[in-house]
C-alpha cells in the first residue's frame, strides 16, 4: 500500500497484456498522469496534463 500525494507523477499498470500474443513488445504501463484530488484511500482523480481531462483511478 502506497499513500500517493496531489501532484504526484504516477502510471497506471495494464492487466490485460497477458492475453496478448506479443507481451514482450506490448506496453505495459499507461501515463505519465498527475494525482489531481485524492477521494479516499486507494481513489484518486488522474489528470493527463495541466488542464485536461480528469477521470477517476482505484489503486491497490
């Protein structure tokens, strides 16, 4: 458990890469995104850059 702080630089991990035939080549992160507003623990709001779109992230 990590506790990630407004401003923070994180990338988001893809799950599905195992189903892919080509997993060494496919990526396996997404992001950079900025934590723009913490909900509660483990829930954040991602912002690609400053001023563009925000959506929600779970962390576990």
């Amino acid at each position: 458990y990590h506790d990630f702080k407004v401003e923070d630089l994180v990338l988001i991990a893809y799950s599905d890469i195992a189903a892919s035939r080509f997993v060494k080549f496919e990526e396996k992160f997404k992001g950079p995104y900025y934590i723009y507003k913490k909900l509660r623990n483990s829930v954040y709001k991602l912002q690609t850059r400053e001023y563009s779109k925000v959506f929600k992230a779970y962390f576990n």
